[in-house]
C-alpha cells in the first residue's frame, strides 16, 4: 500500500494507491465525516485526537491543548507551544509526528491493519531544504516510511496531466497552476508535452507570498464578526477570551467554506459572552470584508505578473490555468483570474484533492522506476554560505534539481560553515538551513562544492589546496536545524 499525503496547512488530505493502481481517498471515521479532516490535534494526559474530532474535544475544556497550523511552523527549532494536558512543551516537529503517527494508525485500520509500504509527501513550493527536512523527519518519526518529498504544485500539475493526458502533444503547453491553500499562495508556470512515451512536465518559474492563504481570510471574517459584536477580546479574561476565539475561528473558517460554494450563508451562533451573532452574509459582502484594508487583490495581481513575466511571457501565453486549494473556490479570485487571462480557470470540484491524488502517483512512480513522466523541478530560492557579511550564493534560483555547483573558495576562521537560503545579498533577510562542522585541523582556504540531487537532497563535499592540487577533505548531506 502506498500513500501520497497533502499535509495541509488547514487541512489533511490522504490517498492511498494499491497493486490495482486504483486511488482510494482514505476515510477517517471519528476524525471527520469528509475525508479532507482539519489540521488539528488536542492533546488530554494520556492520548491525543487530530481532525474533527480534536475542534469536538474542545468544548468545555481547556483551547490551549488544541493546536492548529502547525504547518507554518516546520523548520523552525525557535517555536515551542506549553501543553497544559500533559504540563510540557512541544516543537513543531514533535507535535507534526504526533498527527502523523494518528494518521499512520487509522490508514492501517482501514485496510486491515495492512503495513504501509512507501509515502511520499507534498510540500510547497516555496518551503526552504530545512522545512522540507523537517516535516519528512516528523512523518518518518511517526513509523511511515517516506520515499520522497514532492512540491503541491508539481503534484498537483502531475494528476491534471494524468486525467487529461489527450490535451498533450508534442507542442509544449504552458499550464499554471494557482494553489491557494490555508497558509501559502504558490503560483507555477510548467511547459508540459507528449514526447513520444515520456509526458515531460518542466517548472518554468514559481512565485508566491507566504503571508497570503485561507488563514488570513479567517482572520479578516473573525475581526468582522468580532466588530459585530462589539467585543473586545482583549479586555477578556484569559480562559473566558481563549473559548470566544476558538468561537470565532470555528465560525470563521465554516463561513469561508459555506460560501466557497453558496451565495448566502446563514449564521446564528451564541458565544460564552452571552452575545448572539445573528445575520447573513453573502459572497459579495466577504469579497469586500477581504479586500476592505488590504491588499489581497493587488498582492495576488503582483504574484500573477512576476511568475509570469519573469520568464518573458505574456498572460495570453498560459494555455490552462487552474485553481487548487480551498481558499481558490472564493469568487473574487475568480475575478481577478479571468481580468488578467482574459478566460476562465478550470475547476474541479474536488480540486483541493488533486495534490494528495499527484502525490500518490507519484508514489507509485517513483517505487515502480517508472518513466512515464519526467518532471524537472527548480530552486525556488538560492542557496549559499555567508562570506565576509554577505550572503554569497552558490546555487541559484530557479536552478534545475540534479545540479553540482562550482567550488566556492572562502576562508576558514570557525568551527562550521553555515549554510543559507534566500534572493538577497542580506544575510540577516536569508534562512539558515544548517552547518557543517569543520575538522579542527582544516585551516587557511577551504572549497565549498554542493550538490542539489533529484531527490532534493542537499549534499555538500569540502576541498583544500595542497601543493597545487585540489584534495577532497570531506562530504556529506547538510544537517538541517536553525540555531
């Protein structure tokens, strides 16, 4: 049983690929009627719940044992969260192996406590290589074995060509893909054609904003709802002000759904305050609750023009265009596609399904050597060591994967040779990804070569001078971890 997992910023979703090579979209039962289920999990003193069931255990109790978007926090070692349930704090990563090893259960339950043999996850495309480490790291933690890592949009672009392979012919098509998800808005443009037996699927150019996703639409529907009420939350006690929010997000994010395929959603709620909110709200009124003092919609304007421009195209140059993610289902990003494009997007009905769908098939791609497709992924931002202050980049953006650079010659003075990830001469507005150590014997000048595998693998190899010739002195694959 193989398993391609969307682990979303919001929400879950997991599919499962057998011998017949027929997808089945796996069932949750007590985490959820549907089986897309929440990204959450509440803890209690001795177990933990994820989805549905989680947001359940909440009323009544105790909201700061529930823990949500953990996604946006992957890769990062700074941020902890005190769990009072079981009187300790957890890390990002600690907390995402809970969830999937609650997810690895109930996949085996279902199948009769079948083994699962391979998984690949999706990650965003704009997700650093300590990100990615991170939440591969967490699901391997969790006892599932992770045989790769593919980006949402790739995943995503992989099902559609999969389902529409008569579109393919030896002409290349430029599709875009439009992944509004909870936490991220990624934009990919891919040039994708038939040559002969092998569908090539090529990244052209990714862009996005990783403060822009369904998460911030949330928020803007629960400062709406909260002005309705004319509550101040701050001025709440602290139990009685943790309970209102959770309230609020819960209406929130079940208003943006209702009207990511209603007109009109009727909404009557009573709050611990004692306050009833009562009205409704059409989809015309939430594109203006989301644009009233903010930018959403030059923001996603700007991501469109540089993804696409960037690479010397023109709007009228994207053949298909289409929407992934739940938060794409909301009108106004309709309209502001069909503005510039000149056309409608192509949705699917289930089209927040279609990057859990890709990534099985890749799954079983990846398990079988399959060469059916070939897909050539890129660097979505450079990486690089810091020399003199700055950084210094040492494979580029947009750089495609199965790449070795050039040696990078810089001078040794400490013990480790951090490496960065970022599109900026600025060290302090790059990432640190990792280190690597330095021999306490390697002194003078030190060559840096690193190499970016198919795999997305990051592995470095080290050289000094000795009499004229170039020695190897070490090699390995960059531990990841902020310090």
């Amino acid at each position: 049983m193989y398993l391609g997992i969307d682990f979303g910023t919001s929400t879950n979703f997991i599919v499962s690929l057998h011998d017949n090579q027929q997808l089945y979209e796996e069932q949750f039962g007590d985490y959820g009627q549907s089986n897309v289920f929440s990204n959450v999990i509440y803890y209690t003193n001795s177990q933990y719940v994820i989805g549905p069931a989680a947001v359940r255990r909440i009323e009544g109790a105790n909201p700061l044992n529930l823990i949500r978007h953990v996604k946006s926090h992957m890769g990062d070692d700074n941020w902890q969260t005190f769990i009072p349930a079981i009187g300790r704090h957890l890390k990002a990563q600690e907390i995402a192996t809970d969830i999937f090893r609650a997810i690895r259960t109930k996949v085996e339950q279902n199948h009769g406590n079948e083994c699962i043999s391979a998984a690949v996850l999706s990650v965003p495309y704009a997700f650093l290589y300590h990100q990615r480490q991170s939440i591969k790291q967490a699901a391997t933690d969790a006892g599932i074995p992770v045989i790769g890592l593919i980006e949402e949009p790739v995943a995503a672009a992989l099902r559609f060509i999969s389902l529409n392979q008569l579109i393919l012919t030896n002409v290349a098509k430029n599709i875009l893909i439009f992944d509004f998800g909870g936490g991220t808005l990624d934009v990919t443009v891919f040039s994708c054609y038939n040559n002969g037996n092998v569908i090539q699927i090529e990244v052209l150019n990714t862009d996005g904003n990783k403060a822009l996703g369904g998460s911030h639409i949330t928020e803007c529907l629960e400062n709406f709802f909260a002005s309705k009420l004319n509550v101040h939350v701050d001025q709440l006690d602290k139990s009685l002000r943790e309970e209102f929010k959770h309230s609020l997000h819960k209406l929130a994010e079940e208003t943006k759904i209702t009207l990511s395929y209603e007109q009109y959603a009727d909404i009557f709620e009573y709050f611990s305050t004692g306050d009833i909110l009562e009205l409704v709200l059409s989809r015309d009124e939430l594109n203006s609750i989301i644009t009233l003092g903010h930018s959403f919609k030059c923001d996603i304007e700007q991501v469109l023009d540089c993804v696409v421009s960037d690479i010397g195209l023109s709007f009228s140059d994207i053949d298909e265009i289409v929407l992934v993610g739940g938060s794409s289902k909301l009108s106004f990003i309709k309209d502001i596609i069909v503005n510039l494009f000149g056309r409608e997007p192509i949705e699917y009905a289930d089209g927040g399904k279609l990057v859990g769908e890709g990534a099985a098939v890749y799954c079983s791609h990846v398990l079988a050597n399959n060469t059916k497709y070939n897909i050539i992924s890129r660097l979505s931002q450079s990486i690089g060591i810091s020399k003199n202050g700055r950084f210094v980049s040492i494979i580029n953006k947009n750089t495609k994967y199965d790449f070795t650079s050039p040696i990078e010659w810089f001078d040794a003075t400490g013990h480790k040779l951090s490496i960065y990830q970022g599109n900026t001469s600025d060290i302090t507005q790059c990432t640190h990804i990792g280190d690597i150590t330095l021999n306490h014997s390697t002194k003078g000048t030190i060559g840096t070569q690193l190499t970016l595998s198919p795999d997305g693998k990051l592995m470095y190899c080290l050289y000094e001078k000795k009499f004229e010739q170039i020695i190897k002195i070490d090699e390995g694959e960059i531990p990841h971890g902020n310090r």
